[in-house]
C-alpha cells in the first residue's frame, strides 16, 4: 500500500505565523507574499476530499485509511498512522507537497515546515494509489504519492539517498513561536 498527500503541508501553520509575525515578516518579504500566506489558513476544509474519499472506498478500488494532518504536522500524522496499524513506513521528503511561502516563513521563525499545523491536508494509505491520485487531481485537488507502508515497523524518513528514523514529538511548532515572540494568546507580541 501506498501513502497519498492532499493539499499542502503547512498551510494553516503558514497563515497563523504569517498573522503572528506581518511586521517582522513584511521587513523581509514582499508584503503581498506575506498577505497571500497570513490567507493560506482560511476556508480550510476536506469536505470534497471527504467525497471522494467515500467514493473511491466504494468503487472496487480498494479501501483508502485516511486522516486530516492537524497538529504536529505531517511527521505527527505519519508517526501516528504507523503506531496504530503496527506498520513501518518509507516516504520521501521531497514527495511531500510543500509551498515555498511555507518553507519560506518557516525558515524566516526557525520552525520546521513538516512539524507544522496543517489543517486542510490530507494523508491517505490506499491500495489504487494511482487510481486515487487521479480522483483528487481530476477535481483540482493537489495529491503526490509519497511513501508506502513496509512489514518492518520503521518509520523511515529518506532525502537524497540519506535515511533517517521518524519519532514520535509532541506539539506543534507554533508553540515554540509564540513563546519566542511572547506572542499572548490575543495575539499581541513584543
């Protein structure tokens, strides 16, 4: 079985730290960048990725495991899909479908884009992982094969030919910017 990705990591991360930190963000990046990620956390919803979903689970394609990336990022989301069914997996770094604005902010905080908040995006284990890709991109959905489960209990990250062991990390990276800024929960910072 191979794992799936919708949408983008980060997004909604993106658009918390690009409302949290504008000023400081817009004396480095052009302000329309700012102003187009602080939008990426809005009107995020997997209604018509839900549809889908339920569509594919009942063609004769095969069943799709699915969960939305929330808290924690993707490498949570991962991390925990792989827990619970007691598989090892194996996915490619530069699969995973990430916005440059994204790495571009993250870098900008020195928080990691794949440990972020990333409502809005959808990680899926399924059988047909071409026949799902091609659902979500035939309705303008972003999808990217990025892995497959392995027997072995491994959660194995790999990037240029180099592996690492995925583990378990509590939170989210955003708690790490607020409490850098002392950004209160209203909102209001140094």
């Amino acid at each position: 079985m191979e794992i799936i990705v919708t949408g983008y990591i980060g997004l909604e991360g993106t658009g918390v730290l690009a409302t949290l930190l504008y000023e400081k963000l817009t004396e480095r990046f052009p302000a329309a960048m700012v102003r187009r990620a602080r939008d990426f956390g809005r009107a995020l919803n997997i209604h018509k990725e839900e549809e889908i979903i339920q569509s594919l689970n009942t063609s004769a394609r095969g069943e799709c495991l699915w969960q939305e990336v929330k808290e924690g990022g993707i490498f949570t989301a991962l991390w925990e899909m792989a827990a619970a069914s007691n598989v090892g997996i194996r996915v490619g770094i530069k699969d995973i479908p990430v916005r440059q604005e994204t790495i571009e902010i993250c870098e900008y905080a020195e928080v990691h884009p794949y440990r972020l908040l990333s409502g809005g995006c959808v990680l899926l284990v399924c059988e047909d992982a071409i026949a799902c890709k091609e659902a979500f991109l035939e309705q303008g959905i972003p999808a990217a094969v990025v892995g497959r489960i392995t027997e072995d209990n491994k959660c194995i990250i790999f990037r240029d030919g180099e592996e690492s062991f995925l583990e378990r990390h509590a939170g989210d990276e955003l708690k790490s910017v607020k409490k850098r800024y002392r950004i209160k929960e209203t909102g209001e910072g140094k």
